[in-house]
C-alpha cells in the first residue's frame, strides 16, 4: 500500500489568492458598469524590454540551425550568464563572487523551495511572520519544526535576532513582500553575526533588490562583513526585468559556506546536477541582457515606472495619516487597516472597486494590516488611491 506524505494534510489550504479572485469576479460580473482597479496580485504589468525580447528571438531562431543549436547546457547555468551576473554584483553592491558560485534556474520559488533538499528535517526553521508563504509551506511538507519570529509596528515588520532564539535556518526577505519593509546594513550585521555565532544559516531572498534605490541600505547580503560563512542568497529576474512568465533566477551559494567540513556549494551543486537539467538556453541568452549596462538600464526604467506608483500610494497613505511600510524601496505598501484584513477588502471592493491583499493571509502577524502592490498603470493607480481618500474621509 502506498503510503503518502501527510504532511502535505497539515498546509494551510492556500485559499488567499484563489479567494481574492473568486470575489472580484463575482463582484465584477454583479457590476459590469463599475470595473475593478487590481492592486492585489503581485505580477509585472510592463512587457519586456526590446533588448532582451530580440536575443530570446535571436537564439530561438538559432536552434533552428545547425550552428547556433544547443542540447544540454551546464546544469548550474551557462558561464556566459554567471559572468554577466558576477559583474552585476560587482557593479551595484561592490560584492565580488566567484562563477561558481552563481547558480542559474528557473526562477527563486523552485530554489528556495528546493535548497531545503540539503539539510535534516530535525532542523528547527525560523520564519518571520508575515512573509512569502513559500518558505513555510516547503518546511512543513518536510514535517519540519517551525519558530516564527514576529514582525510588528514597533519593529517595523523587521523582526531581529534575540537571545535565547533557538533555531538552524533563518529566512529573510529584503525587501520583504508582503511589507516592503528593508533591512539596512546594521540589522543585518546583526543578523550575520548571530548566524555565525550560533551555526545558523541564512537563507537571503533577494527578489525585489532591484528596487533599493537608497544607496544606504544593502542590495546582497555579501556586502556585509561575516556573510559568506553563514548566508545563501536567491534571486529572480521576475520583477527586476518581467520574467514572471519568461522564467529565470539564481541562487548564490559562497565556497566559505561549509558546515561539519561540507561544502553547501558542493551540495548544492550535486542536488542541482541530479534534480534539474539546466534552464533554458534561450532564455539564458535573453537573461545575459538584463545584466548589461544599457539592458538594466531599460530594466530600471519600468521599475522606476512601478516606484512612482508606490511613490503616489505612500504620498496617499502620508496625507491620510495611515501607518504604513514599504514604498519606496519596493513595489508593495503595507499599511494598517484598522480592522479585520477580509472585511477592509470587501470593502474596497464594494464601495471604491479597488482590490488589495488582506495581511492575514501572509501570517498571523498579518492581521489589521493590507498589501497594494504597485503593478499598475499611473492613471489606475492615481483613480484608485482618489478613490481611498474619498472613502476614508468618509
Ligand atoms: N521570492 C519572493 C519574496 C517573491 O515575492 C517571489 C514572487 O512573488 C518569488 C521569490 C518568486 O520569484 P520567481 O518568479 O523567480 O520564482
């Protein structure tokens, strides 16, 4: 008799997104003359850069020839994309890397998701509460042991180390989805110097990155002294360059990450050779113009483009006087509502037709707080944040 994982019957049924949808069609399809402004999913709503959209034609025509043909590449990713991305880190974070150490995927929900294959399930993991669900939904179909550490007003949503936590593997979003929020370079020194005094490790989700603009505050988490021997970095070219559908990442594991003399990269390495057959060569080529100069410069302009929507949503939230994070390093504002999460959507949605995420769903800490994301066009986002103010003068 086959006997199944039933840790998989222990997840949260993941009804957030699927329950946001089934009301804002229902509500759309009971009010086709009142349409609904979506501020909820967080997708790119900008097309790829042309740059990029001609070297994945380009390539793809070159399969068809018997030149320009590729079978198998590298499974941890052509060298001509980690050498692309090693200057990348070298150019914005002055943080240098060695090729190896850049390994390409097909985007940072599979690498976070899957690095977990590398160590015990009798680690105890620690979560922050609220974040990206997939760092607990990946633990717990291990059966894992789960510690939250919890994120607050009076920590803005940046939840630290504290003596007497016990756990083996941290994860930390900068900057974090769903709050925005960015940890600067003293929080994460901090962080460093805990992981390395108490043999954690760090798992760093770097996917929203591209969008610091403060130069004081850390884009990798190499820039900070001590990371090497305790941190793994993941991210993804989905928001910094629209490859939500495309599909590509990377995922940073430093030689110096060694624990009981086991090199992680090695690990990671084998996990990668065994369990994934490379990411597409195509895709790789359009990739290696993100990391150009003139490429991610193109790039910045549609990120630009979404930070201006934050700019107009936190301006909003300013003259409203509502506590919020996020927004200007990041594409999401994360801000109070006051009231049950559930109840602030239905009623954005019945009475402004504006349609965000409520914060439970990302965590318990979640509750009294709601995600707008900015991906959005300026006039809908303008409308919408109009149309707050009107309902909260109310
Ligand atoms: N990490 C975070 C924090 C995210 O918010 C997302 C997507 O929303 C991802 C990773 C997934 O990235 P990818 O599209 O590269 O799989």
């Amino acid at each position: 008799m086959v006997k199944l994982n039933d840790n998989f019957f222990k997840l949260n049924e993941s009804y957030l997104f699927s329950t946001t949808a089934r009301k804002i069609r229902e509500y759309a399809a009971a009010n086709p003359d009142k349409p609904v402004i979506k501020m909820g999913i967080g997708d790119v709503t900008r097309p790829l850069i042309p740059q990029v959209a001609a070297a994945i034609a380009k390539a793809g025509e070159g399969m068809a020839t018997k030149e320009g043909f590729h079978g198998y590449g590298d499974e941890q990713g052509e060298a001509f994309l980690q050498e692309a991305i090693k200057k990348y880190y070298l150019r914005i974070a002055g943080v240098t890397l060695k090729r190896n150490e850049i390994f390409i995927s097909d985007g940072a929900k599979s690498d976070v998701a899957n690095f977990t294959d590398l160590f015990s399930n009798d680690n105890i993991i620690v979560i922050p509460d609220p974040v990206y669900p997939v760092y607990l939904d990946s633990n717990m179909m291990l059966g894992r042991k789960i510690v939250f550490i919890e994120g607050n007003e009076a920590n803005g949503f940046l939840p630290m180390p504290y003596e007497g936590l016990k756990g083996d593997i941290v994860y930390l979003c900068s900057p974090n989805n769903p709050t925005g929020a960015v940890y600067n370079r003293d929080q994460l020194k901090t962080w460093v110097d805990f992981a390395n005094a108490n043999g954690m490790i760090i798992l760093f989700d770097a996917a929203y990155e591209a969008f610091i603009s403060d130069s004081s505050l850390p884009r990798s988490i190499f820039e900070i002294e001590g990371a090497r021997t305790c941190a793994v970095e993941f991210c993804s070219l989905s928001k910094t360059a629209g490859f939500t559908g495309t599909r590509c990442g990377y995922t940073v594991v430093p030689e110096d990450l060694v624990i009981d003399g086991h090199s992680l990269n090695k690990m990671w390495l084998r996990r990668q050779t065994t369990k994934y057959n490379g990411t597409s060569y195509v895709i790789q080529k359009g990739a290696e113009e993100v990391f150009s100069e003139s490429g991610m410069a193109e790039c910045m302009k549609n990120i630009e483009y979404y930070k201006e929507n934050a700019g107009i949503m936190a301006k909003t939230m300013d003259e409203l006087g509502i506590w919020y994070t996020g927004g200007i390093n990041s594409p999401y504002i994360w801000l109070r509502c006051g009231m049950d999460s559930w109840e602030f959507f239905d009623m954005l949605l019945n009475e402004i037709q504006v349609a965000g995420t409520p914060g439970s769903g990302f965590g318990k800490c979640g509750e009294g707080y709601f995600r707008l994301t900015a991906f959005n066009t300026h006039e809908n986002t303008l409308e919408a944040m109009q149309r707050f103010k009107k309902l909260l003068a109310k």
